[in-house]
C-alpha cells in the first residue's frame, strides 16, 4: 500500500469514528 495521497478525505460518523472516503 503505498503512501501516494496527497489529501486523505474523511467524513466523521455519529459514533466519533472516521469513514475514509478517498484520496487525491
């Protein structure tokens, strides 16, 4: 897996988790 993300995109769920929705 590489580290090639600039951005990492999260949505933060209504337990306080995070959801990873992509990259760019």
């Amino acid at each position: 897996e590489k580290g090639d993300c600039i951005h990492e995109w999260f949505r933060l769920k209504d337990d306080g988790s995070k959801e990873k929705l992509g990259c760019d």
